[in-house]
C-alpha cells in the first residue's frame, strides 16, 4: 500500500504520507528560477522523508518533472513528449520515457498534455507502470469534465493504471478497474481539498484484472500491419 | 452425440423452410416499402444518421423479426435519417424465431458459465448447422431492407463460417442493398474467444454515400489503436455495434475525441431468457468541442415516454476539420517510431 499525499507546493503533508505530488496552480516554474526550484524540492523531500513529485519545470528548454526520494537524491527527470501549442516555439519535445521503481511499484510521471496521447501510455503501462501521476496545466476557460475524461480517466480505464492527475483546477485519483458506474472509479473525487493522503494500492486485484484483460486482447500482429497510421 | 446431431439437423431443417428467401421475399412485399428520397440531396455538413438498439425476443414467425427492423428502418427514414446503425449481433436475431432456439441458447450460455470443456464442441455442432440459413436469412433482410427504402444500412454483425473458422463480420450496405464493406471483428470478447470465433485482422475505412466511414464491434473502443488507424485512413463516421454486458466500461465517448471522428454506436439489448445481460445507451457521439454541453454526445436513446426507440440526429461532418485542441493536437512520430510498437513485447 502507499500512503499517497497530494499538497500545493512545499505545504507540510498529512503525517503518514510516503509519497507527495505537488498541486501547481502555475503553468510551469521558469527555466531561470529551476535550479533554487529543484533545491527546495530536495529539502522538502528530506525534511518529511517522502518521495516528491514536483510541479513542472522548464530546464534545458523541456518542460518537466522530477521524482526525488526520501534522501533527497533526484532519482530522475521526465521530460515532456508533447507540447501545449502555446509551448512549440519556446520548448522542444523529448523523445524519452523513463519510468521509475519505487518500493510501491513502478511509476511514470506524465508532463503536461501527455496525458492525451495514447501512445505515451501505452508504452508506459506495458512497461509495468502501474502508477501514473500526472501534472498538467488547463487554462480556466478550457476546463472541465471533458478534460479529466479524455485525460485521467481514460489514462486510468484503458489501460489498467492508477493515476493521480493534479492540475491548477482540480485534483483526483483514479483507479482503473472494470465498473459501469464512473463514480466508482474516483478514488479520489475531484472537488478534495488540500493537503490530502489516500491509501492505494497499485496491485488492487481489481484494476490488475482490467490490465491483464486489456493486454491480453491487444493484437499486435494487427498493430504492426499497420505502422504507419499508428506511428504518424 | 448422434441424439445432439441429429437434433441440430432438425432444426437446421425447420430454419430452411421457416426462413427461406422466397418467405422473405413474400414478408417484405406485404410491407409495402416505397424508396424514401433522403439520398437525394446529401451534403457533409448536413448529414442525418440514426442508431437502432435491438432487445433480444423470440418471434413467432421470420416475418415478426421483419416487422421489428422494418418499423424502425421505417421510423427512421421517416426522420430523414440518411444512414441507419444497427447492434452487433443482431444477424444472430434470425434465429430467434425457431421455437426450440432459446433452449439451444440457455444450453451454450450454461456451458459457458461453467467454463465447460465441451463448450466449443457444442458451439461448432451448432454452428456448422445454423449459421448458414440464419446468415442468408439476416443479409437477404437487410439487403431488402436498404434497397427498397433506399437507406444506406450497417446492419451489424453475424456469424459467418468460411474456410473452417467462425467470424464475428459486420455489414455495412448501399442504398441500393449492396454490401459495400464487411469488417471481422479484431478485439474479441473472452466468451467469444471461448467458443473459438476467429478474430479477424483488417482495418478499413471505405467511402459509402455520406463519405468516409468505418466499422468497429464496442469491444474493440476499449483500445485507441483500431480508432486511430482508421482515423489516419480519413474516416469521419465510424459505425459500431455492441453486445455489451452488464458492468463493462464504455470508452466510446472518449474514442470519439482522442480520433477526432464521430461514432455511431448501436447496442444489442436484454437476453435475460438465455442467461446474458446486454445493456449500453446507444449513441451518436463527437469530439467533445463539437457538442453542446461539450459532453460528447449529440444524441442518444433515451427511456423517456414518447420517446423513439432509436436516436437520430443532425451532423456537420465539416465541424471534424475544424475542431483545434492546443492541449490534444501536438504529434510526436518520433516517440511512435522508438517506443510504441515495441511496447507490445514487453
């Protein structure tokens, strides 16, 4: 099990907590203030002996986000894959995936709008991320329930994950699992306020049965017959 | 074993002469159907489509079974619908007309349950016996169907039997009753993989009247990978039909939006009599910038007195160019090429 916390930034998390994402209300942390941003990270994670997922960052012009553990050594940087259009001429995309394990399981961190590209996904999950946490800034005009659909949800429903989605509006926790009743699969409702902890567990044998179940009906022989619709 | 064969072969007997074509024939001309004229003027940004659940019931005759579809393909024309959708499984309905079917139904959905050895055995008796006529029986309908009223129809799935495999293939008819493209269904359901249907392997968008359209079953939505291909291969109307079970997830609205297409979506209904619970809401759905209540939905069926027993709705087929997501619409072919067909070897 993992005691999940979900706090705005650098606020103390709920005692108990193993790991904390950060809720960001701001787009991104400039590239010219990331190095003291990644140094409070450091020292937070320390001082409360969790595992930080931080807010997104921009560094060597990728947005991005870091994962830092308990003994505040950065144990990695995922750089974003896609690009907020308002971000193409000022950010480049990165072609890396880098998943991280953790005694919990392991965990992908999703930067920005990867969250709506299967792709980024699916190639996470067959990686064995069983956690996706995803940090993403939506404008206020654009948001709404269509965009947690079309991104956490359906991040957590298609391919058997639980995901954490924090953005500048809302924040929840989703669990994949097979249920015809989507209340079910917020573990953590969107209206919750902060600081906030949740026990999940990443191997609930209800959304490893979705997963196994979805694995196992994928074709790849059909996929590949097709590779260059599925790869433009 | 020669009790079962010879029982099946009865029936096989009682479909032949229950179903014929020329009873069909004799059924359909008592229905009086005149051409509808909503081919006559089609332009993309104006086209009406309509979806039509089916409840699993018994008929008492092959002629009830005629009634119910030509009641709705009747209803919907009257609404203008240019293009009808039907469930998956709904070639299976013929059947359903012989008296002693729902018992050689119940009898395969307890050998299921009970995750019998003898399962696909029984299935492949019934099915080297019944599949024939009942298929001859869903396609002459629906071919009469849309020619006479002039609709284009995807009529949903049957069984079929060729070269020794038993697909699960849909349908997909002209106006003038042709059948312009089939699909094998590709993602098949653990039951049917149970009773050894064969999953097919083709993905292909085709041009019908309204332009450029496509079938899926409901249970290949539940990967992105079919609606993207088709998607990439131009489709803007993809036609689906499903036989849903109670409790399973419906992905279909958000297909709808990761493909940037619309999706016409019919459901098989009921089956409490033979040991199933097919259920689902169907639907047109669209990206969700396209509808109202940026829901996804642009019509449904509902359960509200007076309403049809289908949905029917108007579609600007153009609005598909122009929905622009600055969130969703980045590329990274790049990322495809290095991780994601690799993905499904791990």
């Amino acid at each position: 099990m993992l005691s999940l916390g979900l706090t705005q930034p650098f606020q103390p998390p709920l005692e108990g907590t193993q790991m904390v994402v950060f809720s960001d209300i701001k787009n991104y942390t400039a590239e010219y203030e990331a190095p003291r941003y990644i140094k409070k990270c450091i020292n937070y994670a320390k001082e409360y002996n969790v595992y930080l997922v931080t807010g997104r960052f921009v560094a060597t012009n990728f947005l991005c986000m870091a994962f830092i553990g308990p003994d505040g050594q950065v144990i990695g940087v995922q750089r974003a894959t896609h690009l907020n259009l308002t971000y193409q001429t000022a950010l480049k995309r990165s072609t890396d995936l880098d998943l991280y394990d953790t005694p919990f399981g392991r965990i992908f961190l999703c930067v920005d709008v990867d969250i709506y590209h299967p792709e980024v996904l699916r190639s996470a999950v067959m990686r064995g991320a069983k956690l996706i946490i995803s940090s993403q800034y939506i404008e206020f005009v654009d948001y709404g329930m269509h965009t947690i659909l079309q991104g956490a949800y359906n991040a957590a429903m298609s391919y058997g994950a639980t995901v954490v989605n924090v953005n500048n509006n809302s924040r929840c926790i989703l669990a994949g699992k097979e249920t015809a009743r989507r209340e079910e699969q917020f573990l953590l409702p969107l209206g919750t306020d902060l600081p906030v902890m949740l026990s999940i567990d990443l191997d609930d044998p209800a959304i490893m049965a979705r997963r196994s179940k979805l694995e196992q009906g994928c074709r790849p022989d059909v996929y590949r017959a097709y590779a260059a619709e599925l790869e433009r | 074993m020669a009790k079962n064969d010879f029982s099946l072969g009865f029936l096989q007997y009682l479909m032949t002469s229950k179903i014929s074509i020329s009873k069909i024939s004799k059924s359909m001309d008592r229905l009086h159907i005149d051409p509808c004229k909503n081919l006559e003027f089609v332009s993309p940004n104006n086209v009406k489509v309509a979806v039509c659940p089916l409840e699993i019931q018994n008929y008492s005759s092959i002629g009830d079974y005629l009634s119910q579809l030509e009641q709705l393909v009747r209803a919907a024309a009257g609404g203008g619908a240019q293009l009808i959708c039907f469930p998956e499984y709904s070639g299976v309905l013929p059947a359903f007309a012989l008296p002693s079917f729902e018992k050689t139904a119940l009898k395969l959905a307890e050998l299921i349950r009970a995750g019998d050895s003898g399962l696909k055995e029984e299935f492949r008796s019934m099915a080297d016996n019944l599949i024939a006529p009942v298929l001859d029986a869903f396609l002459y309908s629906m071919e009469q169907l849309s020619g006479r009223f002039a609709i284009p129809i995807m009529a949903g799935s049957a069984l079929v039997m060729e070269d020794d495999k038993i697909y699960n293939r849909f349908y997909f008819f002209s106006s003038s009753g042709e059948i312009v493209s089939t699909y094998d269904k590709i993602h098949l359901s653990s039951v049917e993989k149970m009773l050894g249907i064969e999953p097919g392997k083709k993905l292909e968008a085709f041009d019908c009247e309204l332009g450029r359209a496509a079938m899926l079953a409901g249970n290949d939505l539940q990967y992105f990978e079919p609606v993207k291909i088709l998607s990439r291969q131009g489709t803007s109307l993809l036609c689906t039909g499903w036989a849903k079970p109670a409790g399973e997830t419906d992905l279909s609205m958000i297909r709808a939006a990761e493909g940037n297409l619309f999706i016409l979506k019919s459901h098989l209904l009921g089956g409490s009599r033979i040991g199933t619970d097919f259920n689902g809401v169907s639907s047109v759905l669209a990206p969700f910038p396209i509808t109202r209540e940026k829901d996804g939905v642009m019509a449904r069926v509902t359960e509200e007195e007076g309403a049809p027993p289908f949905a029917l709705v108007r579609l600007d087929l153009e609005k598909q160019g122009e929905v622009f997501n600055i969130y969703t619409y980045d590329t990274n072919t790049e990322f495809y090429k290095e991780y994601l067909l690799s993905s499904y070897e791990k």
